[in-house]
C-alpha cells in the first residue's frame, strides 16, 4: 500500500477516535451536570417541605392557642371557601 495512503488513513483514524473521545467526554460533562441539578432540586425539595411543616406547627400551636392559630380564625375560613 502508498505510504502516503497509509499515513492518510492513520491520520483519519486518529481523528475519529478523537472525536468519538469528544462526545464521550461532552455526555460525561452533561451527565455530571444534570446528577448536580437532581442533587440540588431534591435538597430544596426537602427545605421546602421542612419550612411548610414549621410553617403550620406554629400555625397550630398560635399565642391562641392549640389548634386555634389565625388558620382557624372563622374570618379567614370564610375567604378561603368564598363565603
């Protein structure tokens, strides 16, 4: 075979390995990216629900009382059900 044709092949070869080295390394970067957004989205997911379960233990347990917070206070329930 023509050394020329041999080294043109080896040159292409070598470029395709580095491209397909490329891809992996770009889906490697994408998926490390998204683990990092799924960490993050689940530690604020838990937060929140950690603030909305503070939120009503002081709702129910009020300066009025157990269970008598401003939740229960028969004006706001009336604008809560469109009385």
């Amino acid at each position: 075979m023509n050394p020329y044709e041999l080294e043109r092949l080896a040159k292409q070869h070598t470029g395709d390995l580095r491209n397909a080295a490329a891809a992996r390394h770009q889906a490697a970067r994408h998926r490390a990216a998204a683990t990092r957004h799924d960490r993050d989205r689940s530690i604020r997911h838990r937060t929140g629900w950690a603030l909305v379960q503070i939120g009503l233990s002081l709702i129910s347990s009020s300066a009025n009382g157990p269970g008598k917070g401003t939740a229960m206070l028969p004006s706001l329930s009336g604008a809560r059900t469109g009385r």
